[in-house]
C-alpha cells in the first residue's frame, strides 16, 4: 500500500520544465570570423589608420591653431595627448582580460549589462560610419585637388568629386571582402607611406619658416584664444585608437597585441601632431588671407610659397591616408554590427 502511494504522489508532481535555450550553442558566436590569425603588426595598422595621424596632422592642427593661436596650439595637444593617454590606461585592463568582437560596447555589456551597453554600441555605430564618410569625402576632396595643384584647373569638381568617392568605396569593399588580414596588409602600407610623406613634408615646412617660429603671438590673428576649446579640437584628432579592440578575437595574442596598440598608438600620433601644429602654426603666421580661406589651406600654402610638386605629394599623402582611415573604420563597424546581431 506504501509504494502505491509513493507511486501516486511521485508520478503527480510535474516534470521540471525543459529550458528553450540550448545549454551547448550549436554554432560559435562569433563564427563567420577568422580567429587568432591577425599578427601585432595587422592590429597596430587597426589603431593607427583610424586615427589617420598622416592625413589628420594636415586637418586638425589649424582648427586647434584657429581657436588657440599662437603656442597655446601646442600646449593643446599636449593636454590632449595626455587625456588620452589616460583614457588608454583605463581600456587597458579590459583589453589585457576579455577578447571580444564589440570592443568598447562589449566591455561596458560585460560590466554593465546590454541595455546600458546599447548607448556605447549606437555611439561606435554613429561614429565609426561618420568618421568612414568624412574620409571617403576628404579623398575625393584632395585627389579632386591634384588638378589644382598641377595647374590643370582652378576649382573643386562636385562631379568629380563624386566619382572618386564611390571608386574608393568600391576598392573598399573589394578589399574587404578579401578578409581582414588583406585589409589590415593594404591599412598598413597605405597609412606609413602616408605617415612619411607627411612628416617629411612637415620638417621641410618648418625648415623654410624657420625665421618665425616664435612670433606667433603677435603675428597670429587670434592670440589669446580659448585653451579648452582647443583641446576638444585636439582631442578628436585622436577618435578612433580604440578601434583595435574590435579585432581582439581575430588576434593572435590578443592579451599582448591590442593593450599594446592602445597605448602605442596615441603616442605615435601625439608626436606627429606636435611635429605638424609646430610646423603649421609658424608657416600659417604670416600666410595671406587667400591661404587661409582655402578648403585646402595647406596645399594652398604650399602652392602659395611656390612649390606645387610639395602641393601634389600633399594631396595624394592625404588622400591616401583618409582612404585607409576609411577601411579601418568600416572595419570597426562591421564588427560592432556583427556583435549586435549575434
């Protein structure tokens, strides 16, 4: 009688309920990627073509000269060199602990949670694409400039333009599509060869207006101007050194090669600004107005103080480099888009 109603009460209490979640994936998150195959070097060119230093070191520095002038300029990016690199310090960590596809957006899921992590993906997404567009528009920009720089013609070609900026698009895309460790070979190449090109021409600015360095505060038309608001200016030259943490899945040794590029890769490019402002500040002292209200004040310069060859190796040196910032920020969006989907 006992085991009939131990049989009876058994067979009445419900089964537990069988979970709708599989407890073993049946397909890796993060499959569809080439894991641990990119070397240091592919990672470095991650960082290092999204900051575009040779192509940003032609940009950025006279907006910072305009809202700081004199050598309030390079005191700005010396603050900012120095903010950044505490931003590093504080990525580090989670780079040297967590390889994730996401980067920032999946650092701050692992800490915070996804919804709070959603602000951090939306703004990578927001980001990377307008950084990728700014640069694919700054390449038909100064390639459009070549014919001006040559003498062929006096004024940009919206048409043309426009033409150059969807071949770029499509280079792109073939590029991409070859796999990241093509892109991250194509990335590097692009970017130290416009990293050269800019910094010699840089020195040879500097070499030629060697005999006003220091009369900037006087000679600039805005000598006293707001230190704060340019190192804001100064910082965005920056954006984009985080963008290796995307590839921490994809890395070799993720652990050694993505904290390294955080930190390494802010101080390269703090050198090649502090060469360019230097250089730039000086040189733009006593530039006329013409020069100055160009929508390429440097080439302008240049063409200006009779040496349109140094015109041209500017241009195509700029123009290469926003092509591979462009590649690289592409390459951090998709990233960030594939870990939201998945």
């Amino acid at each position: 009688m006992n085991a009939i109603m131990t049989s009876t009460s058994s067979s009445s209490v419900p089964s537990p309920p069988v979970p709708s979640v599989p407890l073993i994936a049946d397909e890796s998150p993060v499959g569809g990627l080439t894991r641990r195959q990119l070397p240091f070097v592919a990672v470095v060119a991650q960082s290092v073509a999204a900051i575009a230093p040779a192509g940003t070191s032609a940009v950025t520095p006279l907006f910072v000269i305009v809202a700081a002038g004199g050598v309030r300029s390079i005191a700005a990016f010396l603050t900012a060199l120095v903010v950044i690199m505490f931003v590093s310090l504080c990525i580090r960590p989670m780079a040297q602990r967590v390889a994730v596809v996401g980067g920032l957006y999946s650092y701050v899921a692992q800490a915070y949670g996804a919804r709070t992590a959603m602000v951090t993906a939306w703004s990578a997404v927001v980001g990377y694409t307008a950084v990728s567009i700014a640069g694919l528009m700054a390449v038909g920009l100064y390639t459009n400039h070549l014919a001006i720089s040559v003498g062929v013609t006096q004024q940009v070609s919206h048409v043309t333009m426009s033409v150059i900026v969807v071949l770029a698009a499509v280079a792109m895309a073939f590029v991409m599509i070859r796999g990241v460790k093509v892109s991250a070979v194509v990335t590097l190449c692009i970017e130290l060869l416009a990293v050269v090109v800019m910094a010699g021409l840089m020195v040879w600015l500097g070499y030629t207006h060697r005999d006003q360095p220091w009369r900037l505060s006087s000679a600039h038309p805005n000598p006293d101007g707001s230190l704060a608001l340019s190192v804001v200016v100064a910082v965005s030259a920056f954006v984009g050194f985080e963008s290796s943490t995307t590839l921490s899945a994809e890395a070799r040794r993720p652990f050694r090669s993505v904290p390294r590029a955080l930190l390494w890769t802010p101080l390269f490019a703090g050198v090649i600004y502090l060469l360019a402002v230097s250089s730039q500040s000086a040189a733009m002292a006593g530039a006329p107005d013409s020069v100055r209200e160009s929508s390429t004040p440097l080439a302008a310069l240049f063409l200006a103080d009779g040496s349109p060859f140094a015109a041209v190796i500017l241009d195509v040196g700029i123009a290469t480099s926003f092509l591979a910032c462009a590649l690289a920020s592409v390459n951090a969006l998709v990233r960030v888009l594939f870990t939201l989907g998945r």
